[in-house]
C-alpha cells in the first residue's frame, strides 16, 4: 500500500507542468497555504473522532495523502482559472468540495482505506473544506499585496487602500 501512496502524493504533481511558470509562481504559496491548514483541519477533526484516517503519509501523522498531492494542484488550478474573481473562485471551490466530499470522498478514498467517516458525516466534511476557501483566497490576496502593484494586476481586489505617488 506504501506505493499506492506514494503514487497519489507524486501522480497529481504531474499536472503542474502544464501550467505556466509565472502562475505556478503567484499561486504555489496558497496551494501550499492550503494544505498547512488542510493538516489543521484534518488533525483536528481525527481527535474529535469525525473521521479515522488508515492510509496516510508516514512522517506527519494521521494526515490523508490527498492533502498532499491532489488537493494542493487542484488548488493551483483553481487559482489558475478562477482567480481574482471572487465569485468564479468560490463557486469552483464550492462544486469541486462538494464533488470531494460526497462521491470521491465516500466511492474512492474511503472504498481505497485511506479515511473512514466515524463520528460525523460527508456534510460535516463539505462544512470544513469550505470554510478554509475564504482563509485561502485572502492569504492570495495578502500575498499578492506584497509582491505586485496595482499596475502589475490589473483589476485586482486590494485588502488595503492603495494611492500611486504623485
């Protein structure tokens, strides 16, 4: 099984080289954003007793491998495509979630071994995966405030007032 995991941490990398590297750039930080707090999340609902992971990645615990390979590229991808529109970045957050949390959760990973829903249900599963989405786009928005201007994003929704010197 120890291949199998490593197969679905390194497979869904394989993706990346399609995107391009000025994207990959701007948005790696939040895929990676958003699986450190995929890690919290998952830790935590693991000690409440929601769900019971079997197959995970060896050196950090009761973490499902997903978090490593599949949920930050499809992240990038996201980003990619829907990013800075709010709205589009949402609604894909919350179709794709959806998409995870009731049918690859339960007809894949769960029929694989990699995690079992004990104490909670897939609806408890789609509250917890989208509730991290605005946490995410806000560390994008943050991290694109520290790194570009205005004239470099244009039409990009901005945390702080921003003023051109004069």
């Amino acid at each position: 099984m120890t291949i199998v995991v490593s197969i679905l941490v390194l497979l869904p990398w394989l993706a990346v080289g399609f995107l391009s590297k000025h994207k990959l750039r701007q948005f790696i930080s939040a895929a990676f954003f958003g699986s450190l707090i995929n890690i919290a999340a998952f830790q935590f609902g693991d000690y409440m007793g929601w769900w019971t992971t079997y197959q995970s990645f060896p050196p950090l615990g009761n973490i499902p491998t997903f978090v490593f390979g599949f949920s930050p590229v499809v992240a990038l991808f996201i980003f990619c495509f829907a990013y800075p529109n709010l709205w589009l970045f949402l609604g894909a957050n919350l179709v794709l979630d959806a998409l995870q949390a009731y049918i690859v959760g339960p007809l894949v990973f769960e029929k694989l071994g990699f995690y079992e829903m004990t104490g909670s249900s897939d609806t408890r599963l789609y509250l917890v995966l989208i509730s991290l989405v605005p946490l995410i786009y806000v560390y994008q928005l943050w991290y694109d405030n520290s790194r570009y201007t205005s004239d470099e994003i244009a039409g990009f929704p901005r945390l702080t007032g921003y003023r051109k010197a004069r």
